[in-house]
C-alpha cells in the first residue's frame, strides 16, 4: 500500500458511517430527553455524545 493512500485513510477528519442498534424502548425515552435538552430529535442527540 501507498504511504498516501494510508494517510488519506489515516486522515482523522474522514467521514465515517457507523451503525449501531438501539431498542425501541431505549429510543422512546432518548426522544423525550431530546426534547427536554432542545435537541431537534433523537438522533441530533446520539450525535452529540458519539
């Protein structure tokens, strides 16, 4: 492998998509706390703290 193509993916401020699995419960409550904290929903939320 390239050094160059290494540092790109090496390279901290790349995009990354990641997946995780929360319960339906979990997500119920995640969308009162967001509302409660001025978070525009749920997700805004998880963003924040990952």
């Amino acid at each position: 492998m390239k050094a160059e193509v290494l540092k790109k993916r090496l390279d901290k401020s790349r995009p990354t998509t990641v997946t995780i699995q929360i319960l339906e419960d979990v997500i119920e409550d995640l969308k009162r706390v967001s509302a409660l904290l001025g978070f525009s929903g749920y997700q805004p939320l998880v963003r924040n703290y990952i």
